[in-house]
C-alpha cells in the first residue's frame, strides 16, 4: 500500500517539477521576441504553452536515455526519485527567484544522481552515461549555438546592411514569431521528455513497467506536455527580463538569430536523444548573436553569472536531493517521509508563486522599457 502512495506522490512531484520547468524556461522561448516586440508577452507564452504541448509528442528519444541511461534502474527506488524530483524543483525555484536562466535539465539529472547515491552508492550512477549523454552535451551545446547564431548574424548583417532600418525590423519581427515558434516546439520535444522519462522510471521501479527499454505509455506522455504547456503559459517574467534585455539589449534579426541556432541546436539533440539544455542552448545563442555585433555590447558580468549557476546545477541539485532522501529515511521506508515533504514544499510553491504573479506585470514592463 505504501509503495503504491508513494507512486503517486512521485508522478504528481514529478509534473510539479515539469511546472517549474515550463515557467521557469519561458524566457528560453519569448523573452528575444518580446524584448523587439515582435509579439505582445501574453500572446508570446500563449504560443509558446501551445508549441510546447506539441512538441512532447514528436519525439520519446530523450525520455528513454533519462529513464535508463544515466542510473541504475535495478537500484533505484520510488523515494529516490521523489528526492530527486524535490532536489531539482528547490534549484529550478532558487535560481528563479534570482533571475538567472539555469538548466531545468540538469537539475533534474543532479537531483536523481545525488538522491541515488546516497541510497545506493557510487553503484548506482552510470558514469559513462553521465559523461557521454549529459556532460559532453552540456558543454558543446552553449558554444556550437554560440557559433551559430554568431555566424547568422553575420550573414544576416551583411545581406540587409545597406537596406533601411524600418522596414528590416518589420520583416525579422514577422520572422521572430516563426523562430520563436520552432524554438517552442524543440523546447517541448527535449524538456517535457525528462519528466516522462522520470515517470517512466518510477514505473518501472513499482513493478507496473517491464522490459530493457520501456516507453512511456499514452497517460504519461499526456500529462507530461499539458504540465510544462501550463507552466510555459504562466510565464517566468524574472528570467524573461535576464534573457530579453538584460544580456543585452537585441535587435530584430539579432533575436531572429539567437532562436534560430538555439533552436536548430534543440533539434539535433531531441533527434539523437541527448536529454540538453534549453537554457544553455539558447544563452549561448543570445551571447553570440550580440558579441558577433559588438564584444561591448554583452554584459559579460551577468554572462557570467549566468554560467556560475550552470556549473552549480547539477552538484547544488545533487546535494538537496541527497538531503531529501535522508530527510525522508528519518521517518522510515513508508510514505510518511514524502508526503511531509511534498505538502511543505507545495506550501512553498504556492507562496512564491503568489508573489510571482504579483510581481509579473512590473517585471514586464521593465522589460519592455
């Protein structure tokens, strides 16, 4: 009886955290068309909660290499997923609360590592997996989407150079809301994977999922897009103002650029089945489409800042989620422990929710000043 509650705890725990990840990777999507105002900010996260719902159903690649290529799957167990689901929603809520555009991602991949090991041990992470499927990606992605939309800057600045302001941001604004669209879609074909990956691997934990490799069923897939599209829809309007205004103040074709590399960056790795960053992808994309303008015109400060927070993503997340799992031992193997620290954390959720909403309309307009 204990395990099947602690089952449920799990999946809702598990599409809270796919909560955060659509507000929290909002900006990731709107924040360069709203900063040139190619699109109005509801109509932008409108869009974007929509594309994001469909792109959960094009691809279960990454899904796969979450549920069964980064753990032991033989030992792990339903509370260690849930004090990794926990570990990655205190830093998803962290560096929200700060502004700065982390990996919902790694957060994810962190807090179920460090839940793992200390239930299990250093036996229960596949270091191999680790290296090839998230770290290797983690560090190639920024700068290839750098490189990319650095390079279509370039190109775009040469063939409109001598063409009249007005009527070029016209036209890149109409080709912002394609970009921004396709940006969307690859952000839900990757991220909203994770959270049916988790979900999968509880399953087959509680013994309801069989085989090597199991793919998430319908209900799964269903839950996991309408999760990270209701997220998406609220809006993360803190990282939004990071990532639209306060890198640097963009352009049309520059922000036509940076979701076009970040988002042909997405694709390849929803195709190959990496489990990346949006947030990385497209920071890196946003970066390189300003400094291939103008080195000056990047805050390089806030740059990195941005990259200080990625390289504690993953060993910050690790240590809540090995917290959590201890925290939630104290009370024994049963679902007492978890349903403790589920109720508190909703609490606290609800409460910087709250303010979020609050504070939203400021945000935007500062944003938009």
């Amino acid at each position: 009886m204990d395990s099947d509650i602690i089952l449920v705890i799990v999946v809702a725990t598990a599409l809270a955290f796919d909560f955060t990840n659509g507000f929290h990777d909002t900006a990731n999507a709107v924040a360069t068309s709203i900063s040139t105002r190619a699109l109005a900010p509801k109509t932008a996260v409108t869009l974007s909660a929509i594309l994001n719902f469909v792109g959960a159903f094009i691809s279960i690649k990454v899904a796969a290499t979450v549920a069964s290529g980064i753990v032991n799957a033989d030992l792990i167990t339903t509370t260690v997923i849930f004090a990794g689901l926990i570990g990655a929603i205190v830093w998803n809520l962290v560096t929200w609360y700060f502004g700065l555009p982390s990996s919902s991602s790694h957060a994810l991949i962190g807090g179920v590592v460090g839940a793992a090991f200390a239930a299990s041990g250093a036996d229960a992470i596949l270091g191999q997996g680790l290296l090839e499927k998230v770290m290797i990606p983690a560090l190639v992605a920024p700068v290839v989407a750098f490189l990319a939309a650095g390079a279509g800057i370039l190109i775009t600045y040469r063939m409109v150079g001598r063409l009249r302001p007005g009527p070029v941001n016209r036209g890149y604004r109409f080709g912002q809301i394609a970009s921004a669209s396709l940006l969307s879609l690859s952000h839900g074909t990757n991220d909203a994977q994770k959270t049916m990956g988790i979900i999968t691997l509880a399953l087959v934990t509680h013994g309801t999922l069989e085989g090597p490799d199991p793919e998430p069923p319908f209900w799964v897939i269903v839950s996991a897009a309408t999760a990270i599209a209701l997220g998406t829809y609220s809006g993360g309007w803190r990282i939004i103002r990071t990532m639209g205004s306060r890198i640097y103040k963009m352009d049309p074709a520059q922000g036509f650029a940076a979701q076009g590399g970040g988002a042909a960056v997405l694709l390849t790795a929803s195709h190959l089945g990496f489990p990346l960053s949006t947030t990385h992808s497209i920071t890196g994309a946003v970066l390189g489409a300003g400094a291939a303008k103008r080195l000056s015109a990047v805050r390089w400060g806030l740059a990195g800042n941005i990259a200080v927070a990625w390289v504690l993503t993953i060993p910050a997340a690790a240590f809540v989620g090995a917290l959590t799992y201890g925290v939630s031992r104290i009370f024994g193997q049963g679902a007492l422990g978890p349903m403790l620290i589920a109720v508190s954390l909703l609490m606290l959720i609800a409460a910087m929710f709250g303010k979020r909403v609050r504070s939203g309309p400021a945000i935007t307009a500062a944003a938009d000043a």
